[in-house]
C-alpha cells in the first residue's frame, strides 16, 4: 500500500475514534444527572409495583430508577448525590378529594362508643373534656347518632348548655352531615331567631322559631 493509501487509512481510523469520543462525551451529557437519591426506598408504582433504591433527575425529570449503584454511575461534578439513608421515595400524588377539618377529630370526643346510648351520656363526656378546658376553649366531639340513642331525637344546645355555658361545643354527627352547637357557639356564629338559612343549609328551629343548635349541610 503507497503512503497515501497509509495516510488515508490512518485518516479515517482517527476520524472514526474522534467520532466514538464525541459520541460517548454526548451520550455521558444526555445521562449525566443533576439530582441522584441513593440508598433509599423508592416505591415506583409500576406495574410490578417494584422497589428500587435510587432516582436520578436530570433538568427537572426523573431520567433513571434503579439500584444505587447503578444512579451513581450517571453522577458528573456538578451532580448532588443525597444518601436517604434507607428513607422512603414516593411518586407526586395529588388527593382531590380532603376533608382538612377532620383531622380536629384526632382530638375530639368519640361519641360512637357503644357506652354511649342516651342524651345524657354524650352529656357526660362533654362534661368531663370541659372539666380539663379553659374558658373559651372550643369542645369537639363526632360520631353521635339520634338513631343509637333512647330517646330516638337530636341532641340539642338545650342539653349541652347544662355543662357547658362558658365553652363553646360542637359536636358533628356520624354522617358528617350536621351537628349541634350550644347557645355559646351559636352566639359566636352569629345565628339567632331571624338568621335565614343559608344556601344549601339547613338551621333546625324549634316550634317558636329558635335554632335549636342543630345544623344541617352548609349551615
């Protein structure tokens, strides 16, 4: 072969390894993550509902999910790498549907005990939160049923105010969808013999007109 042949030859080989270098410099730049989280519980919710142990983030998007060696790999100079230390990853959720004033019930009075089967035992346990209350403090209770008790009727502001005329109560019934509050929290809500019922709402009144501490839906 002349030396030309040679030159050419010699030519397109380091063309060819020119090439491989830019190639694997690019394909290391599309890998290569600004963001790795290693040795964590990384729960993927795929179809296999698999867990892995690291995430790589590259520009805001999650580019790999895998063993934390394996995210390592893609890491650069300017790459955060976090050790979880064993904590758990989730995907983003979204919950549409809350109910954030439900979690009061965590400190709230349980009226759905089996003991409670009459008025006065949902009396009593008001008694016994207000007894431990300041003045003003607001009394929580949920889960008293009408239907579970003896006297077969709502509780009413008329029961509660005995033990409680100096705290505001209000005790939501079973099916979230009313409940009663004594004189003392409808004082503060404003609602008296001539407030309408609002949209969607119902403010149960006695036989005179007045509320009866009973409101129902949007009340």
């Amino acid at each position: 072969m002349s030396w030309r042949g040679n030159a050419a030859v010699g030519i397109a080989a380091l063309g060819i390894a020119l090439v491989a270098v830019i190639a694997s410099a690019l394909a290391r730049a599309q890998t290569s993550a600004d963001l790795i989280l290693v040795n964590g519980t990384v729960i993927t919710v795929d179809a296999a509902d698999s867990i892995a142990q690291g995430v790589a983030v590259s520009g805001g998007k999650i580019v790999a999910v895998g063993a934390s060696r394996d995210m390592r790999a893609l890491a650069n100079g300017r790459t955060q790498v976090i050790d979880l230390h064993g904590r758990t990853v989730t995907p983003g959720l979204i919950d549409t549907h809350v109910h954030f004033s439900e979690t009061a019930d965590l400190f709230s009075i349980n009226l759905s005990d089996v003991a409670i089967t009459k008025i006065d035992d949902v009396v009593k346990r008001v008694a016994e939160r207000v007894a431990t209350a300041k003045g003003g403090e607001w009394i929580r209770g949920s889960g008293w049923d009408e239907g579970k008790l003896a006297e077969r009727r709502y509780v009413l502001a008329s029961d509660l105010d005995k033990v409680a005329p100096n705290n505001p109560v209000w005790l939501e019934h079973t099916t979230g969808h009313y409940g009663v509050a004594n004189s003392y929290a409808l004082k503060l809500a404003e609602v008296r013999k001539v407030t309408p019922d609002p949209p969607a709402g119902t403010i149960d009144r006695d036989v005179q007109g007045n509320p009866t501490g009973v409101m129902k839906e949007a009340a």
